[in-house]
C-alpha cells in the first residue's frame, strides 16, 4: 500500500493508516496523530462500531488518556469491534491490568528490601491505584454477562466485596509499612497482595472463557 504522505513543521514523511487491517485514505488536513485518532473513531461510530485499540508505530496508545502528538511516526493502526463486543473487551482490558499490576507487585517484594523505609512505603503507595484498576474496569460489566444470578451474588455485588477485600488487604500492608525493617513490608507483598492478585487474574481469566465462548456459539447459531 502507498503511504499517505503528511508534511509537518519539522519533515516529511510517508506515513500508514489501517483501520482493521485495511489502508483507508485521510483528508489532507488530517496530519497530526490527534486528527488521525479522531477521524478513524468517527468512521468506527458511521459503521455502529467502537474503537478498542490504537498504536502508533507499534506502540499501543491508552484510550482513556488524551493522545500525545509526536513530530513524526510512520504507522498508525486501529481496531474496532461492536458494542456487543464490549464486555469481552472490558475482560481482556481487566486481565491485562491484574497481570500488570501483578509484575509490578512481583518486583516490588525485591525493591522495597534495598531502600530505606520512607522510600519504600512511598513505592508501595504509588502502587495501591493500579491494583483497583481491573476492579474498576470489571464494574463496567452488566449483571447478567455470566448468565442469571439464580440464587447467587451479582456481580455488582461480587465487585463490591473484592472492592471492600482489597481494602482491607491495602490497610494490612500500610500496617507493615510503619516498620522500619523493609522485610515486613516485602513479607505483606508477597503473601497478601500477590496472592490476592493472582486469585483475581484467574477468575477474570474463567469469566473471559465463558464469554468468549458464549460469543463463538451464538456466531455459529447466526451463521
């Protein structure tokens, strides 16, 4: 495919823009990254379709911040999906977030041992935001996306008490944290948050399963 050839204030470059795999062809005052970004969202909402992913040269942008322009880049590319397909995605988006937030825990039990206290507890509490974010994200779930409740908690309410969980787990650590001796505070990471991390990826992970799987059966029967 032949580039679209933008000209900014600092070079000239030959630059590619696929939106679902396919090349598409911009207006000639789309050139920054934030003109691209916006006019792909509006031909995803013209075909009743949401974009769920954008990268610029490969590197993945986050949807929910504001787009940083970048002087040059040579491809941009978008994914969209339907808006039936967005509970399967807000899953994809949780599990990414608990396996990040479990690395960065995983890490955390070594680096807090070689730093004094002060740092340390700074380091842990610069970490507490990232572990509620696949909550966050999982309360955008509607109820009945596991199937009726039939007897048993929501997930609304089920989302709650994980809230309501890791509140008291964060407290725990925070607990361990007025202790100069570091060795609490890596002892709390490693046998209350990670393993609370790694219950929550794999109920994600069973929930992702079954919705992905309830999906493949109702294209087959549509098919």
């Amino acid at each position: 495919m032949r580039g679209e050839t933008f000209e900014t204030a600092s070079t000239r470059q030959q630059v590619e823009i696929r939106l679902d795999g396919l090349p598409i062809q911009l207006p000639a005052e789309r050139r920054s990254l934030v003109a691209i970004r916006s006019y792909v969202e509006t031909l995803a909402m013209e075909h009743q379709r949401i974009v769920c992913a954008f990268s610029v040269d490969g590197e993945r942008a986050s949807l929910a911040q504001p787009l940083t322009n970048r002087k040059t880049f040579r491809r941009v590319d978008a994914k969209t999906i339907e808006l039936d397909q967005m509970p399967l995605q807000f899953l994809e988006t949780a599990l990414h977030q608990a396996a990040h937030a479990r690395e960065r825990i995983a890490s955390a039990v070594t680096l807090v041992l070689v730093n004094d206290g002060c740092v340390a507890r700074e380091f842990w509490w610069s970490l507490t935001c990232e572990l509620k974010a696949p909550l966050l994200t999982l309360s955008l779930l509607p109820d009945h996306i596991c199937g009726p409740a039939n007897g048993r908690a929501s997930l609304t309410q089920l989302h709650k008490w994980q809230l309501q969980q890791l509140g008291n787990i964060i407290r725990e650590v925070d607990g361990a944290c007025h202790s100069e001796n570091t060795l609490l505070l890596s002892n709390a990471l490693e046998n209350r948050v990670l393993p609370w991390l790694q219950s929550l990826h794999e109920h994600i992970s069973l929930w992702h399963e079954t919705v992905a799987a309830g999906a493949r059966f109702a294209a087959e029967c549509a098919s």
